[in-house]
C-alpha cells in the first residue's frame, strides 16, 4: 500500500549510477579487506591447484586436484564416519572457470564433530566464475547497417560489434518478461575488465536536462491508457533525423525499442516495448497497457474517444526512460544487445586488445547447495554469473564466511528452507538484483525458530538491472540480523514479509531509495500475522529519499526500539497495522514519524486479505494459540491476541495498539497521529538543536553525548554507537569507518 504524500519524494529522488563504485572513488584493494582466516590444520586435508599439472593427482600438497569437484568427488568416497575435526579442502590461489554449476548435495554433508571445509589459503585470491571470455578479434568494425544506425553525438568507428548468436550465446533472444515486465530481465550481461558495463539508456545517466532528476525524461501529457506525449525537446538531437525519428525508424526496421516508467506510481516502473511512434501527434503508444494505464495513480481521469475507456490524464509527475538501443549508445562503456541483428554493441572506453571481455550467460547459479549440512565456504570470490552467485535450498548448518559477491545479474546469496545457517562477513555488490534473500526458513505454521544468522556483510550497489532489496527475508521464523551495512541501493534496504521473531540489531543503513519512491530504510508490509519481529540498535543516516522504518498495508506487532534515525524525511511511519511500538529511539533531523488510518479508503477490516492470510495460520489452534495467548498478556489484553483481532467489537480496521513513547527527538518535528483507532504519541523528549544534544562529533555521526534528557531515554546510547554495523573477525580483516568511504552525505547527485 502506499500513500499520496510520496508522490513528493518523487522530485527528491536520484538515479544510482549504474557503477557507484566509480562516483565514490574506492578502489578494489580498499574494498579487499576480508581473508579465509588463520589456516589450522584438519585430521583430513585436502589440496587443489588450477594451475597444476594433471598427471598424478591424488589431492595432496604434492599432486593437488585441479579442480574443486574432483575434490569433492574425492570426499564423496570416504568411508564414514569421517575423522573427528573434519576436512578441509585448500584451494590454492587463481581464477577458475566453471564448465556448469559447482553443486553440493546431501551426499557432501559433513557432521557437528567433521565439518567438511572449503576454504582459500589465507592472504589468497581464489575467484570462481561460469562467465566466457570473449577473444578481442571477435569484436568487430560496424556493418554499413549498423553505422546508418549510430547516435549523431559519436563517430561509428567508436564502436564495434559481437556476433553473440554465431559464438553461441543462448540468452540472446529478448527480454524474459517479453513486450513488458517489471523484475524478469534475462539477458546477457557485459563485464570488461572486471567491471560491468552499462545497458545504453536516453536520457544519459548524468542528464537532468529532460526531467526532474538525471537520467529519466517525463511525459508531456496522456493520450490514452497506453499511449503519452512527449515533449518537443526529447525529440532534438544533433544530426539530419531527430531522435525520435531515429527510434521509429528502427522500430520499423524491426529493432524492438523499450521505454522503462514510473507510468502509474513511483515505485516498481514497467519496461515495456514502444508498438509505434506518431511524430504528427507527437506521442508514443506502447505495446501493452501498463496495468491501471498510463498516468499517475492519483491523477484524474479522462474518457478514450476511440474505445470510451477511462484513462488518468497524469499529472507530468511520470518519469521514463528507453533502454537497450544502439541508436542511444554515446557514452564509453555503453553497449545494447539487437535481438533482429543478433548482435552485441558496445562503445569501449579503451582498445579491447588492452582489455578483458567476459560475457555472463549463463543463468544458473555459480555455486548451489542443495539438502547439505555441515559445511564452509570461506574466503572465495565469486563473479561474472547470469544467475545467483549462490542458492542454497534445504540446507543446515551450512557457513558462508569472507565470500565475495560481485558482476552477477541476479542476485548474491539465496537460501531457500535452511536453518540454523551462517551467513557471515561476506561483501555483496553490483548485483543485477538482490544481495541476500531468504524464505521459508524455519516453520511458521508451527512458528519454529530456523536459527539462521546474517551477520557482518557489506551490501551496496544491489538492483543494477531489477529494483530488488539487498536484503529479503520472506516466510521466515527466528532469524538473527546483525552488524550488517547497507546503502546505496535503489529502493528498500531491508525488507521482511510474512514473517515472525526476527531480530535485526546493530545494523547500519544510508542512502537508500535511490531511484524508486516510497521506500523505507527497513520494509515491511500486508500481514496482521506478522508479530515478534524486534528491530533495536539500528542506524539510519542520511536517507532523505527514503523512509526510516516503514510498516505498510497492515503489518503488525513490530517493536522499535533504541534506534537511531538521522537526516530522514519519515522516521516511523505506521500504516493501519497493529501494536507497532516505537519507544526509546532518537531521531536527529526528520520530518514526521507517523500513523496512518486509511481504513475510510481501503479495506482492512475483518473481510480483508489481512484478515484472511490470518485466518489460513488457524490462529486458534496449536503453536499459534499458544502465542495468541502470550501475545495477549503483553499488550494487556485478556485471552488470546488473535480473538481481538478477528472480531468487529475490537475494530481491527483501525491501527489500535501502535504508539510512538518515549522517543528522543532532536530539532524539529511533527507528530501525526490519527483520527480513530487505540494509538498514542507521549513522553517523547525535544531537543531544539544539535549543538544542544551535546554530541561528541556530530560531523563523523560519533553520537555519544552526556546529555541527561537523551541518556534518561537511551541509555546505552554511548555503547550502541560503538558496536553498530561491521566489527573485525577472522574474516573481515578491517572494516570500513564511515569517512574513509563516501558515507556521511546524501548521495544526491550522479555528477560526483
């Protein structure tokens, strides 16, 4: 569900360069702070060298394997039990190209006392990759075609070509959402020199000159639920043919062209092919209707003379953008895959026989886990996949530590129906969509703990090609989050769903919401169900665009508490959930922390789809009886929680039980509470300024203070400051401080 008011953080927003990494400035060896640890020895050790010979190899230090899963095979063959204290395998430093998925299955398992270990030599880079690389000779000069084709700013001799269909590459053929999709990218990626290149776009990803912000245009008025106008300066370009003379040119040559939008709200945009162009009446009509149509969700409506059908007229607030078109290729590193041509074309930003070209292809995972236990992954990289760098499904006890995740067009890590697994010290970034993404971890029918711990990762630059979280945990119980470090991400930092009893502590979130609207630091969202979920010692800073902690469409039986929000739009906002509890947190620099009751304009009583996804848990029956019951004496109520809930006298419609106490809030601030409903806003403390606050260095965000008022409602506030975010182990040799990387600013520009 989201809220009008948010069509205003629209303005505010800014596109995440495709490749932060450069707009920042750090370098591979900063980033390079993590290691496999000391290196002790197991009763059972194991060898591989890639760069051995394979004569002999029997996997000892003399004739190591050279490849991992001739080691596993190795194991596979052991007699069980295994010693106690384990195996380990030691993979000695170098790239490795995978032919197919490196896979583990249950017949890899190892035990609690004989832990099976794959690990790199300590101070060693091991990198494991299913990408193809590409042979400079097979880049070619521009057919006369293509050259006809190339945008006027750039000469055609800038750019070359790939015949990606004759080096057979398979993911070639279009996009997997077809004519319109919103996360199903599945094409080919590009990586030169361990970089991956950007897709072509117009507006270019540094030109406010069309819109709002840079790298998006907005339409000049509706013409009918599928078709806009657009404005007469998108169309100028330099050369004989206007730009969009240009795209029709191409669409009738049978080049398919793509618009990305915002079309109806600000978050979530639709890619969809343009079905034609009208220069006469200066509009695009696209080849599907965007569902609700094209227009501003809250924008009024208008009647189609053609077919009558009712349309929004928009209000100038929707933002799009093509993708994908050689005709807008003009900047280095830009390339577009033609699905008539078959061909790959790229502008390289340095002759490609000084370079390395890799093609991703492959959408499988590099690494998958399946129904194992009792098993490391500790200190390797792994890079340049179509799919997931790991997926794990149905596994126990299964550690990822020092792992390093980057160049996938996917997503980092999934773990799928796994308890009580490990997931620790592990840098994810530029990923093409999520960064971590559990579900179905524990049982929540019986509301068993999985027990799994996400700890101590580094995740940024998440969402390159789908706007998807860093971090998604859906279905779960009993879940550990703790010390990771979030930020510059597209949309939501954290986002948990359908879930109960997760604790997320000493996490550190920044910039987030970069490109789409209404998001939050930390999401969630549509489950009355969803109680025991306690987030404590988190820091969100310098989120403008974002809110702080978001409980959307109903979520329920969230409790915040001691967090610290700075530079935030929203710190709390609550929308119609119940018993959401905000207290002891301090709030530096926010607009509004919030409860919302929009029952009067949606349905959340008892014949809502909260309603029902609570009563399909058979609340009143088994495990979920119990907790209604321990739930109920917590909030003060008689009997069982969920009978207050699902009965009319109660009015669940409303957000009864939500409160904002006993909150520090520094410098000025609003309080909106609402009409209807048992909600309540008290004890919170003002302090007009930061000077005020007493803070020790409020400029490197060191917010110890001896101030008595924030320490009477906080107080291990100078503790807490001190253990957020990463800490050092074995595996994270030295974790980043916020100003030795670009951490203490809003990220509002893509000119840095």
């Amino acid at each position: 569900m989201k809220n009008i008011r948010y069509i205003l953080l629209a303005a505010g927003l800014v596109l995440l360069l495709t490749f932060p990494l450069w707009r920042f400035g750090w370098s591979d060896s900063r980033l390079g702070s993590l290691d496999s640890g000391p290196d002790p020895q197991t009763p059972v050790n194991v060898y591989v060298d890639g760069a051995a010979t394979a004569n002999g190899q029997n996997g000892s230090k003399q004739h190591p394997f050279t490849t991992i899963e001739a080691a596993r095979d190795y194991i596979r063959e052991l007699q069980r039990p295994l010693p106690q204290g384990g195996i380990t395998v030691w993979v000695k430093g170098g790239e490795y190209t995978l032919a197919s998925t490196l896979e583990w299955t249950a017949a890899d398992s190892g035990t609690a006392s004989s832990p099976i270990i794959y690990r790199s030599f300590s101070g060693e880079k091991v990198s494991l990759t299913n990408g193809k690389t590409v042979n400079p000779a097979d880049w070619q000069p521009l057919d006369a075609q293509a050259r006809i084709r190339v945008n006027p700013a750039i000469k055609p001799d800038q750019l070359v070509e790939l015949d990606v269909r004759k080096l057979g590459f398979r993911n070639i053929n279009g996009f997997t959402g077809g004519d319109s999709f919103t996360e199903q990218w599945g094409i080919l990626q590009l990586i030169v020199n361990d970089t991956m290149q950007p897709i072509s776009q117009w507006p270019n990803r540094d030109d406010a000159s069309q819109g709002t912000r840079p790298g998006w245009a907005v339409a000049s008025g509706i013409l009918n639920a599928r078709s806009f106008f657009y404005d007469p300066k998108q169309s100028q370009n330099t050369g004989a043919a206007s730009r969009m003379m240009r795209w029709e040119q191409a669409i009738k040559s049978g080049h398919d062209v793509y618009l990305q939008g915002f079309w109806r709200t600000v978050w979530s945009p639709v890619t969809i092919r343009i079905q034609q162009i009208q220069a006469a009446s200066r509009s695009i009509e696209l080849s599907k209707t965007p569902k609700g149509g094209i227009g501003s969700k809250f924008s009024a409506f208008a009647e189609d003379a053609t077919n009558h059908n009712p349309y929004r007229v928009g209000d100038g607030s929707e933002e799009w953008r093509l993708l994908n078109l050689l005709e807008e290729i003009d900047q280095p590193g830009e390339w577009a895959l033609d699905f008539k041509d078959d061909k790959l074309y790229y502008y390289p930003s340095r002759p490609l026989n000084q370079s390395q070209t890799v093609i991703a292809d492959n959408t499988d995972p590099i690494v998958r886990i399946n129904g194992a236990s009792y098993m490391k992954l500790i200190g390797f990289e792994f890079k340049n996949g179509m799919g997931n760098g790991i997926t794990m499904q149905n596994t126990n006890h299964i550690t990822l530590a020092g792992l390093t995740i980057r160049n996938v067009s996917n997503g980092g890590i999934t773990d799928i129906g796994g308890s009580q697994n490990m997931i620790q010290s592990n840098d994810i970034y530029d990923t093409g969509s999520f960064g971590i993404s559990v579900s179905n971890a524990g049982n929540r029918a019986k509301l068993e703990s999985s027990n799994t711990r996400i700890t101590n990762n580094h995740i940024y630059n998440t969402g390159i090609l789908v706007h998807l979280e860093p971090l998604i945990i859906r279905e779960s119980v009993g879940m550990r989050i703790d010390h990771n470090l979030l930020h510059d991400v597209p949309k939501d930092a954290i986002r948990y769903t359908f879930s109960n009893k997760l604790l997320f502590e000493y996490n550190e979130v920044h910039n987030t919401g970069l490109v789409e609207g209404d998001t939050g630091a930390f999401y969630t969202a549509q489950d009355w169900g969803s109680y025991g979920n306690v987030l404590r010692y988190n820091l969100i800073h310098h989120n403008q665009r974002s809110n702080g902690f978001y409980a959307d469409g109903g979520s329920s039986g969230n409790t915040y508490q001691k967090n610290i929000i700075q530079d935030t739009k929203r710190a709390f906002i609550i929308e119609n959930g119940h018993h959401n509890v905000a207290t002891g947190n301090l709030l530096i620099n926010i607009g509004t922390m919030e409860i919302n009751d929009r029952s009067s304009s949606l349905n959340y009583g008892l014949n809502s789809e909260y309603a029902k996804r609570l009563r399909a848990l058979n609340p009143m029956s088994g495990a979920w009886k119990t907790y209604g019951e321990q739930l109920a004496k917590q909030y003060g109520l008689t009997g069982n929680l969920w009978s207050h809930v699902l009965s009319a006298g109660w009015k669940p419609q409303y957000p009864n039980g939500s409160k904002l106490n006993n909150n520090v809030i520094i410098g000025q601030a609003t309080i909106a509470l609402p009409k209807k409903g048992d909600t309540s806003a008290t004890g919170n403390t003002t302090i007009k300024t930061i000077q005020a606050a007493g803070f020790y260095n409020y400029s490197n965000l060191d917010l110890r203070t001896n101030n008595s008022a924030i320490l009477k409602k906080f107080p291990s506030l100078n503790r807490v400051i001190t253990e957020i975010g990463l800490y050092k182990d074995p595996y994270r040799v030295e974790p980043l401080k916020r100003n030795e990387y670009d951490a203490l600013r809003n990220h509002t520009s893509t000119s840095n």
